[in-house]
C-alpha cells in the first residue's frame, strides 16, 4: 500500500501522458509506503538529493507496534520513488543500506556509527518512555548521555501546600501552613544528556504543583531551584512563586516579596483573566464584550496618564481599529467592564463592532457607534475584502499610487476575506502611513504599495514560478515624487524548492549574486559562497559546513573568516557538553596568525559562568533569578550588581552607577546618568545624557522610524524605511547612506552604490564585512565578542553598527543593541526593561538575556517569533511576516539554529517556507493532508452524507498520533475514543498549561474540555476535542492543526474557531510528551 503524492512544477502539464514525459526537475514527488495495518513503513523522497537521489526514511516497529527506534533519512540510487527493501536489515543491521550510508567517508555527510534514535519504553501496558537516546556515539544508550524519565509519587514534606487568602472573592495573597502528604502528587523525574535534573510535581487534575531545576550538587544529592504553582478551587492559575521565595511560607499583595517577584492572575466569573501582575510591573488589566474580545486593556503608566488601550472589531470578528482612549485616573477595572455591559449588546442597546464605510474620513472609513466613541488615539486601522478605503482622497493622499485594482491576473478583484489596507499613525503626530497589499488570481501578494515617513512610497512586485515560489521581486523607492531608488532580487531554486541563488541589482549597475548554495546528499546546506558576479563567478568569499552525528553545526571554513564548535568533543581542556552547549569555540581570519578559541563553562542551569580565551574573558556569577550578581571581564575589577527584586540597583567595582524605574519596570536613569522616557510601548522614545538628546520615532505598531541626535548645536537624523537608511546632519538633506541587502549592506558613494558582504557566526554576530577593491577582496571590518556581546573591535575602517547578533549598536547611549522590542546593554549582559513575554519564562528573571546562556540561545527580535501556519498546496507551510528570520524560525519551530537555517533555506522572500518532514509533526500533517487528495471518499467535503459511510480517525487518533510523529490509523477498526485519549495523556504527557514558552509546535496537544460531574466522582473535566499546537503569529492569534470529526478534513484554524465548534469547552489544556521537555521554565 502505498501513497503517491506529487507537485507539478511546469505549467501546461494536464495529462497522464504529460506526466510521462515530465522532467524530473519539473515535478517533485513524494511515496509512502505502508503495511497491512495501516503503519507507515518507509517514505520515499524521490530524487529529492542534490545529486538527484531518492532521500529514504525507513521505519521499523517492535513486536508491540512501538516503534522503538527512528532512523535518519539517508540518500540512495536506484530505481525513483521504488521501495527499498535493502533499507533495513533488522536481522543484521549493519548489511541496512541506511546504516552504510553514514559509514562513508565522504566529508560532505557525518559519519555515525547509530544513525538512529532509541526509546526504551517500560515494561507495563502503559507504555511510558524511559528513555531516549539520540544519533552519535555519545548518546548512545549505555555510554550515560542519554535523556531519562522515572515516574514516582511525592513523599512526605517535599512540596510545599499553599492556601490562597481571600477578602471576599478577592484574593489577597497566600499562606503555606505543611506540605503535601506522601503519595498525593505524581512526580516526574527527568535527565537531559548532561544528567541535569528536573523534578515536577503534578495532582491528580494533571496541574503542575511545582517544579524544580537542579542548581548544583551531585548526582547523588543534587540541589535545586523551586518554581511554585497556586491554583483556586477551579484550577486557575492564581499565582507563580519564584526560585527566590523558595523559603517563604506567607506572603499579602502588598509584600515587597510579592510586588518584586511573584506572577498573580485574577479571573472573572466567566473565567476570563481580568487581571495580571508581572514582577516589577504594576498590575495589567482586560475589559472584554460580551463576545469575549479585548475591548479595553492598560498597564500602570497607561492609567497613571488617564489612558486605556482599546480594540474595535469588525462583525467578523477582525481587529481593525487600535489605539488609546481617555479615561478618567483612578476609574476602576470593573467600573469599565459594568459601563462595557451596560452599554454594549445584549445588555446595552450599542452593537459591538463598527462597520465600513468609505465617505467617514474623520473615524478612518469606519463607523463610530461601539466603545470607545469619544477622547480617542488611534494607532492602527486595518482594512480587508477590498479596496474601497482607497477611494476616499481625504484618506489617500497618494492617489497615483494607491490606486484599486485593475483586475488582471496580477491585481486581482476578488480578495473577500483578506487584508488588503492599512494606515498606522506615527506616534505624536497627526499622519498615518498607508500601505496596500494587492493580490493575483492566486491569492498570491503581488503587489506592495508603503508609505514611508519622508514625503514618498515603496512599490514592491512579486512574480512567481508555477509552484508559487517568489522568482524576483522588484522594489521601486520613491521620495519626494521622483525616482529614488530601485532594488530588484531573483531567486532561483533546486528541484525540490531550496534556493540555489539570489540574485541582485540596484539602479543600472551591473546585478550580482549576493548568495549561491549547495546542499549536501540529505539536505544539509554544504557551501555558502557570497558576493559573485552577476553570472555566479568570482565570490568574494566561499564558506564550506560541516555537521556532527545530532546535525549541530561544527565547522564552517572560508579564506576570510572561519569557525568551530565543540559540543561534547572538546580540545582545549572544556566540559565536554552533550546537551546542545558548546564547549569550546575556535576561530581564524585571514590576516591573523593561528586559531584563537573560546572555552566555555556552564553551571547546572545551563547558564554561563566563564568564557575565556587567550585575550578576552568574561566570569559570570547569578542569583537565583538568573540575574548577573558579578562579571569579571579580563583582569579588571569585577562589576558587582545590586537589586531590588529583579530591579538593577546599583553597579560598583568595574562599573559605577545607579538605576531608577517607571512603574512599567523601564530603567529610567542607568549606569551612565541617562534619562530615559518610554512610550505605550515601552520603547524609549527620549534619551538625555549631558549635552547630548537622542530621539526615537515610531508607529502604531512599534516600528522604529527615525533616530535624531542633538548634540550641541547639530541635529542628525537618521530615518529608517524597510532597511534603507537616510542621514541628515544639520541643514543638508536627507540623503540614502546605507540600504540593507540579505547578506550585508550597500553604501551610498555619491549615486553609486558598493556592497559589503557580512561574515557571520553561528549566533549571527558580524565578524568580518568583505567588499571589492578594485580586482581584489579587502576585509573593511573584523570584530571580536565577549560572551554577553561587548564588542572587541580588531579592524573598523568601515563604519557597520549592525554587529552582535545582528542589531544596530547604539553608539549614542552607551552602545546599547537594537533589538526591536527592546534595548540590550552589553556592558552589563541585561535588558533595560521588561521581557514582554516575561510569563513564558516565569524561572527566569524578566531582564535576562537569553536564558543566561548566550553562547547557545539569541534573542531575535526582544520578544516573540512571527510565523503564520497554513496549508498551500497540499503541504504545511509557513507565512514570513515582516521582521522574520532563521533566528524568529528557530524559536517558533523549538528547534536549534542550525536546523533553522537549513528549513529557513526553502522560504521565498514574501513568500512561503516549505517546511520539511524533519520539523515535529510536520510527516503526520502532511501524510493526512496527502489522504484527503487520495481517498476523497473517507471525507464529507467530498462525499455526501447519504453516501457516507466510511471509518476514519477522529480528533484524539489526529493529536495523539500527530504529536509523537506518527501517521494516524485511517479506517480504524475501532476509533480512539475520549476515555482512551484521558488515559493517554494522563500516562504519558505532562500538563503545560499556561507555560507558552514549554508549548512545542507540531507535538503540544491541545485538549478543550467540559466541565461535568457525578455522584460518584463530583466534578470532573472531560475531553471533547483534541488539536495539535501550531504556533502564535505577531498579532497573537495561536494556531492548531485541528479534525472536527470522522467526517471532516483536517485543517489549520485558530484556537478561537475550534473553541467556537466546541464552545461548551470551559478548560482548555496543553501537554507535552514527557520525554520531549526541555527546561526552559
């Protein structure tokens, strides 16, 4: 049995005897192969290598129907799409064609001697993982570097018992008088690879109680950190009590203890989170309708300033207004909700969402009637359906641009259901910016049209291949009504989708060919040559990968710039680290003699405490928050920090100075006498230091617009338009100095435009920029980093800000870093504010960078990753939105960064990533995806329900099947039904439940739960749906890949649309495989 899948890749292709005669570069084919019982047996990659080879993933299972072990993907000749009966030799494994493919000595392919991974379930009908080992020899099983799980139950006096304190219904705060008693938690026992424990403590409502980290100690008496949950009666989460008030027994709300470090949450009645208090934040309120939307939100320096944020929506449901409203200071969270329900439907007589209309210029082409009416901001305006907005020239003051589709193939009028316009205000003024996504009759982005801050617009057009990859994009930049600037890119693809080349061009100068790739035998990327000609000759520079046995990144070689990893084979004296830390790093540049290296020690958190090399050093010591109490750089004195709370206090030692805050938890004074304002957004839209002003422009949505220096009495600007760069200084005009290209950047030289090219490492820090001089290659800049990101500066005859991690330096305010969100100090390895995802990482402090472990871990953007989930051509794939990038993939896919460049390899730029059967659950989805197209039948879309009278999976076989990678069982002799799913779950997940930075894209299982109850049992939660965890875009609509039935097909929707099909959920729960944890909270 077997399932052919294939994409036409050449138009005009309609026949069985087209198909025939189709190159093999002109389709991209796709077999599975399965047993009598449904069980997928092998999938088959057809001519999906570099060198046109099948790329086969062989699949075996034990007498049980476990499969025990999963083995690489390995390339193979032969007859395309067959399948390989030599591909395992279970009898003697060492004659499986996939073993001997990583005995080869080639150097393009690790050579592994178990390229395979092994669970060792228990010996119990529950079928628990104990534990998993990973390819490699040192994760082999029996060599101690693999991960484990012991399933216990809690003993007398280990976790402590708190009691929440109410005045009325209104909690105050929390007292711990004992402990649990032995045997009423179960305890889960974990091990990484390196053998750090992590200890959590569930009851028997699958709530997690507390965890704990190991801190220290041996293996045999190990010491640990303490996060604690508190929930109410109804199994809301109330409140989270740190590592650092693991000794506390009592707290109220108005502690210090409570203020500076514990997260608290309040409800309503209609367990709604009304309220919610991060550590050193004042407390966070919501206000919803009726409809359950966010009408009305605000954090302390909002209310302080007599201002609400607030949220207007469409009849779909759609945000299209947002902004700030004027409400009376001291006027309370339920004063505003009891006005919302007196005035809004049902209640009130006023209809909950606004409706459009073209001729209102005043309220941006929108009615006025629902909440809030009167004393309001707005910030953003989003349009969708259609064009009509446009229309208005009172809104459009670019008519020759702006104009309503033409309704050709490339500006097509049928886009009901999309977003088509949006105009952002920029803050502190009275403009707004418009911009126009046009679409094709594919309901592809074809068109951009951008307003920009300078007088003038972008015009962005895309055209596409057959297969909806983006070919070229074409970027005209237009200021002050004239031509300013055009950037065309093409992009070429290898047979499978990944890209080979990207081509560029600015104006009339000759185009060249900024990146060329090659690809090992399963897809590895092999080289990397930049800066080429515009025929794909003479690179400036050629960089050659390597990988080891887990596919992490160990070697990257090239004339100018070269660099290695170690993880657990270290040279130089390191740890040797088996758990992704890399122990020791070496790098050479051309010009310099020798290899220099980094060695790397960490402690039982997997936080740095030395990276030292023969001329830079950094040692490190932490709270229990995470937070840097002592860093030594070099033989200066060490800078030894002081807090209140997570709070920075003071500096003394090697740095001096002292910090104040806003009541948002915004550093306003710092260790250099800056003074610092913030806007709603918590960025910094003011700076003074001395004589010198620095001030931030910015939109509704956050995006940095313009930076002015006033220093004395010169004013320079700095505008910022999608990565091209205007400067002004003093009365001269703003001129082009920088544009922003994917591997470097141009400069400006009086209308001419040269390029530099950027040499990265493996966290994307800039080491080296390359540009032409004359026939030759000169290195303009070459740069060091201490662990935290300080700058050592070797060679800087060119003047690059954009250097650690990427992000534009702040040479004005102390070198601060840029990251979007918001502002890094590398001086002193913290951020100046708070994380505004500070829940996902409860065990962290807020101010911490990257999890204290910066040689592993980046920040990309100061927060949250972007990628939208959707379905397009019968495959899952991804939406890039503005600001993603291999560093935002690897967050939202929980994946490490070298995978993410490897998936980010197949993305088009304003386009989509393909995302390959590598990613967690991505074989599953796409193997059901695959079935709809083959047995139509199986499926009511298709099918109708007099006929219908077929066996399929339902949503519990979907999410349980989907999450551990499996291939759900179609045409099920009995289906999974929801006691079996409960059983599950309670076996063999943990609950995850409001830990969003634990939730894992394509293995979170997502359950929706009624509230019911017996005689026998009281009240209990019972599953009525299970989905599978897909994400969070940038406007925080979280996704799930979701079969509403036997009948249904199965799709990618928001968590919002399931929970409307099973609107009697009233708890909605997340659970992770126990095995696949990985301790971030």
């Amino acid at each position: 049995n077997y399932i052919f899948t294939r994409v036409i890749m050449k138009k005009g292709t309609k026949t069985d005897s087209d198909l025939l005669v189709l190159p093999s570069d002109s389709m991209r084919a796709d077999v599975q192969y399965f047993d009598g019982l449904g069980r997928l047996l092998q999938t088959v990659n057809v001519k999906a290598s570099s060198d046109n080879k099948d790329i086969v993933t062989p699949v075996s299972y034990d007498a049980l129907g476990r499969e025990t072990k999963k083995y690489l993907a390995y390339a193979s000749a032969g007859s395309a799409g067959s399948y390989r009966t030599g591909a395992l030799d279970l009898a003697n494994y060492n004659n499986s064609a996939q073993y001997r493919f990583y005995q080869q000595e080639t150097g393009a392919v690790a050579m592994i001697s178990n390229p395979f991974s092994e669970t060792v379930f228990e010996s119990s009908s529950l079928d628990r993982p104990l534990e998993q080992s990973s390819p490699g020899a040192s994760w082999a099983i029996g060599n101690g570097h693999t991960m484990t799980t012991a399933y216990q139950i809690n003993i007398a006096g280990e976790v402590r018992l708190w009691n929440i304190n109410y005045n009325g219904t209104l909690s105050t705060g929390a007292t711990s008088t004992g402990s649990y008693n032995a045997g009423q938690l179960y305890k889960i026992v974990s091990k990484d690879e390196q053998q750090n424990q992590v200890l959590e403590y569930k009851d028997r409502d699958g709530l997690l109680i507390c965890r704990k980290v190991q801190n220290g100690g041996t293996d045999q008496a190990p010491a640990f950190v303490t996060t604690q949950y508190v929930y109410d009666d109804l199994g809301q989460l109330i409140y989270v009590i740190p590592p650092s008030l693991d000794n506390i027994s009592t707290f109220t709300e108005s502690d210090a203890s409570f203020l500076n470090f514990i997260y608290a949450y309040r409800y309503d009645g209609k367990l709604r989170l009304i309220e919610k208090k991060v550590p050193g934040k004042g407390w966070e309120y919501s206000v919803y309708n009726v409809a359950g939307r966010v009408v009305f939100s605000s954090d302390q320096a909002q209310r302080d300033r007599g201002k609400w944020g607030f949220v207007k929506y469409d009849a779909l449901g759609r945000i299209i207004i947002t902004g700030e409203a004027a409400i009376a200071v001291g006027t309370t969270r339920a004063a505003l909700q009891q006005t919302v329900d007196n005035t809004l439907k049902p209640t009130g007589s006023t209809q909950l969402y606004e409706s459009f209309d073209a001729t209102l210029t005043a309220t941006k082409g929108y009615t006025n009637i629902t909440m809030p009416t009167s004393g309001t901001t707005i910030f953003t305006v989003s349009y969708y359906d259609d064009y009509a907005v446009l229309g208005n020239s009172s809104l459009n003051p670019y008519s020759t641009y702006f104009t309503l589709p033409n309704g050709t193939a490339s500006e097509s009028q049928h886009t009901r259901g999309l977003p088509t316009v949006t105009a952002t205000n920029i803050l502190g003024t009275s403009k707004f910016l418009i911009v126009a996504t046009y679409y094709d009759n594919k309901a592809r982005i074809s068109k951009i049209v951008k307003e920009h801050q300078l007088g003038g617009v972008d015009i962005t057009t895309n055209s596409y291949n057959f297969v909806d990859e983006v070919v070229s994009t074409t970027r005209k930049h237009y200021k002050d009504g004239a031509l300013a600037l055009t950037l065309k890119n093409s992009y070429k693809y290898d047979h499978v989708g990944r890209i080979l080349t990207v081509g560029h061009s600015v104006n009339s100068q000759n185009a060249v060919t900024l990146v060329s790739n090659e690809y090992n035998e399963i897809g590895q990327l092999k080289k990397k040559s930049v800066g080429g000609d515009g025929s794909g000759a003479n690179f400036h520079n050629v960089t050659e990968y390597g990988y080891n046995a887990r596919g992490w990144l160990r070697s990257a070689s090239s004339p100018y710039f070269s660099y290695g990893l170690r993880y657990d084979d270290p040279e130089q004296g390191a740890t040797a680290q088996y758990n992704g830390n890399i122990s020791e790093q070496y790098w050479t540049r051309q010009g310099e003699s020798g290899s220099k290296f980094f060695t790397y020690s960490y402690d039982r958190l997997n936080r740095l405490k030395d990276g030292n090399s023969a001329s830079m050093r950094e040692q490190v010591d932490y709270d229990l928050m995470g937070n840097i109490t002592s860093l030594k750089r070099d033989n200066a004195n060490a800078i030894v920090y002081a807090y209140i709370g997570n709070r920075l206090d003071s500096l003394k030692g090697g740095l001096s100075g002292r910090y104040t805050y806003d009541v948002n938890g915004n550093a306003k004074t710092t260790r250099m006498g800056m003074n610092l304002n913030y806007n709603h957004l918590n960025r910094p839209d003011s700076v003074w230091f001395g004589t010198m002003k620095v001030g931030y422009l910015y939109d509704g949505s956050g995006g940095k617009l313009r930076k002015i220096v006033s220093s004395g009495n010169t004013t320079t600007l700095r505008n910022y338009i999608e990565g091209i760069e205007y400067n002004k200084v003093g009365s001269a005009s703003h001129t082009i100095e920088r544009v922003a290209t994917e591997n470097g950047y141009l400069v400006n030289s009086g209308g001419s435009y040269v390029y530099h090219y950027f040499l990265e490492d493996n966290l994307g820090n800039v080491r080296a920029v390359l540009k032409r001089n004359g026939s030759n290659v000169e290195t303009v800049q070459k740069q060091d980093y201490y662990p935290f990101g300080k700058t050592k500066s070797i060679l800087a005859s060119a003047s690059n800000r954009y250097l650690y991690n990427g992000k534009e330096k702040q040479d004005e305010i102390g070198d601060q870093l840029d990251y979007g969100a918001r502002f890094y100090d590398p001086e002193i390895g913290r951020w100046n504010v708070v994380d505004p995802l500070a829940e996902k990482m409860r065990r962290h402090s807020p101010y911490n960078y990257a999890f204290d472990n910066p040689i592993r871990f980046i920040d990309p953007d100061g927060m949250a990753p972007l990628w939208k989930p959707r379905v397009y051509n019968n495959k899952l794939v991804l939406q890039k939105e503005q600001g993603d990038n291999a560093q935002t993939l690897a967050k939202f896919l929980n994946v490490d960064q070298n995978t993410a460049n490897r998936e980010y390899s197949n993305r088009s730029k304003y386009g989509l990533l393909r995302l390959s059967d590598k990613i967690s659950g991505v074989a599953s989805i796409n193997s059901a995806l695959n079935d709809i197209v083959a047995n139509k039948s199986r499926y009511a879309e298709y099918t109708p329900w007099y006929k219908f009278n077929q066996i399929n999976y339902n949503c519990y076989e979907s999410a349980i099947a989907t999450s551990i990678g499996d291939t759900p069982r179609f045409l099920s002799s009995r289906a999974t039904e929801n006691a079996d799913f409960a059983s599950i779950i309670s076996s063999n997940y943990r609950e995850v439940t409001e830990k969003k930075d634990d939730y894992i894209f394509g293995e979170t299982v997502v359950s929706f739960n009624e509230e019911n109850s017996n005689f026998f049992d009281g009240k209990y939660e019972e599953p009525i749906h299970a989905a599978i965890y897909l994400g969070v875009s940038k406007d925080g609509t979280l996704y799930l890949w979701s079969k509403n039935g036997f009948k249904e097909t199965p799709k990618v929707q928001t968590k919002k649309e399931v929970h409307r099909i099973y609107d009697s959920a009233r708890k909605i729960r997340y659970y992770n495989l126990k095995m696949d944890d990985e301790d971030e909270e």
